[in-house]
C-alpha cells in the first residue's frame, strides 16, 4: 500500500488533512450551511439533534484549474440536502471516518472507509446523513467532465449520469483513493502558497477524468467502449475503417478509399457506422477534427493562428467549424486560446 494511501486509511483519518487550506471552522449550524454552500453549492442542512447539540463544521480546500481537493467533517449527525448540483460539478467522496448514509435519485446506500466511496452527479438528485463523518472530497467542473466524456464517445457533449456507488475494493476504487491521496498530499506539500505548474495540472486532470470516465460505470460507458474499439461485438472492418479515418482525418473524405481499407462496401461501411457508432462517417470525421482542434488550441502557443491550424485539420468552412466546436465544447475556439494563454 502507497504511502498516501496509508495517510488516508482508517488508522491515520483521525487527523485533520489540508489543515493550511481552511475555509470554514464552526459550530454554527447557519453559518456552516452558509459557508460551505458557497464554496459547494446552497444547500440544506439540519443537525440530528435539536438545538444542534454536538454539532461543528470543518471544511479545508486546496483548488486547482477545473478540481479541487477538500477535506470535511461534520461533528454529530447532520443532514445535508444539495437537490441537485445541476450548475456545478461532480463529487467524489472518499469517507475518512464515521458513516454517510446516501440517496442518489432512487437508491441509498452506505459510504463507509476503506470500503464504499461516492459519486455524485449533477443531475442525480441527493441526500445524505452524516454521523460524525469526515470525507475527503474531489470536485471536477461539470463541463469538462462532460466534454472528454463526448470526446472520448464520439458524441455531442450531453449530460453524464455516473452509478453513484464505488467499491474502493475494486482495482478502479482503489486506483481513484490512491490518486486522492496524492493529489491531497502534493497539496499539502506545496502550501496555500505555493503553485502547481500548468504542466502538472493538466497531468492530474488527464488522470482524474480517466479514473472517472473509463474507470466508473456511467452512462456513456458503453458508447466509450465502442467509440475506442474495446467493444468486442465492434466488427473488425469497423475498426479498420474508424482507425483509417483518424490517421487521415486532416485529407479530404473518399468514401471509396476508406470502404476499400476496410474491405466492405461503401452502402455497407455507411450502414455499419450507423449501427455501432451512431453517428454517420462524416459526423464521426468532424468529430475527430473537433478534438484534434481542441486538442492543439489547449497547447498552443500565444502567437497561433486559428485559422491556420483550422485549415491544417482538414476543415474548409471556418464558420461551420466555429459553431459545431461551440456545440461540442461550450466554447469559441478563441476563447480555448486565451484559457490557454492566460
């Protein structure tokens, strides 16, 4: 076991994480819900016991670009209601001490440490109880969440719906704890003032979103699967043809070259793309365009043209290519540049 496993354990939890991050320290239950809603989302909180006997309030948070790592506690048994996190993010809980009881839309369950984690979507509504229980928390930015997931199945960014219980157990719970667990202690490390290079961030959200997407059953799963080839049931000309497209997704489309490559026809090849993919084979090469475009926006240096890179991929129309990367990535390709620059 990795040592910032071993810090987030049982026998180590009892210990307060990112103690130089603090955000909120009370006994207040109105002002807990306060604070806390503004740095999570308002919601409604309600000690167990009356007159909140026993009730405090601790939220520590380190935040990075698109994440942060926060470590929360709630003394006594408390009820939280967030409904749902529809503008926000996704939550990932890791239990560090006591119990969450947890209703997401129609099923609960138990988050316990070193056992069953949670992961709340944005659109799932939810409860939870708290009885003395502290977490560590990791939130991801809903868009981005939702755009490698379109990006990774081939379709329009829509919203993710993720099973919201994981077995920390499981080779994928345990591999996301273990990443918790350094991200936390990187955090600590560097300090409220220190940085993490843009390097470094962009490595741990690459790392985070493949936990997620391909590591925790939601509801494009399936269609990652296919779109990526895993999917055994995919016909081996399909995948022939689907990787012929992306080695040549900057050249113009010829239909008979590709059917050729994959050894069907071209009625076939149109069919068969339909059926397993979803989409036409035009959609899927505009889409391979879109992420090569986004891809090389997000590493590109001050001085990039656009345009240039545009016409380097393969795209002829600049206006079409502005609104289709609009719809997929809910945003302007020049406003991809200047995150990028800023």
């Amino acid at each position: 076991m990795s040592a910032a496993v071993l810090e987030m354990s049982a026998g180590a939890s009892a210990a307060e994480r990112l103690a130089d991050f603090a955000r909120v320290a009370t006994d207040d239950v109105d002002e807990a819900a306060e604070q806390i809603g503004r740095i999570f989302c308002p919601h409604d909180l309600k000690p167990a016991q009356a007159r909140a006997a026993g009730f405090s309030a601790r939220h520590n948070c380190a935040a990075f670009d698109g994440f942060s790592i926060n470590y929360v506690t709630y003394g006594g048994s408390v009820s939280i209601d967030p409904g749902c996190l529809e503008r926000f993010f996704f939550l990932l809980q890791v239990p560090l001490t006591g119990t969450a009881r947890i209703r997401a839309g129609a099923g609960d369950f138990d988050a316990v440490p070193d056992r069953t984690a949670s992961l709340l979507s944005p659109t799932i509504p939810t409860r939870m109880m708290w009885s003395d229980c502290a977490q560590v928390i990791l939130l991801l930015d809903r868009r981005m969440v939702e755009q490698r997931a379109a990006a990774l199945s081939g379709t329009v960014a829509s919203t993710v719906e993720f099973d919201p219980v994981i077995d920390l157990d499981a080779p994928s719970g345990g591999a996301l704890r273990t990443s918790l667990g350094g991200l936390m202690t990187l955090a600590e490390r560097l300090g409220p003032s220190g940085r993490l290079s843009p390097v470094a961030t962009a490595d741990w959200r690459e790392a985070l979103l493949d936990h997620l997407l391909n590591g925790q059953r939601h509801g494009l799963s399936d269609a990652i699967r296919t779109f990526s080839g895993q999917a055994e049931r995919l016909p081996r000309a399909l995948r022939v043809a689907r990787d012929r497209l992306a080695d040549s997704a900057g050249e113009p489309l010829d239909l008979a070259q590709l059917a050729c490559a994959a050894g069907i026809g071209i009625r076939a090849l149109q069919l068969g793309f339909r059926r397993h993919f979803g989409v036409s084979i035009s959609e899927m090469l505009l889409d391979m365009r879109l992420a090569g475009l986004h891809a090389r926006l997000a590493q590109a240096p001050p001085d990039a043209s656009i345009t240039e890179i545009a016409f380097d991929l393969g795209f002829t129309h600049l206006g079409r290519m502005a609104g289709a990367y609009r719809e997929k990535f809910g945003e302007t390709p020049s406003a991809t540049l200047r995150r990028r620059m800023s």
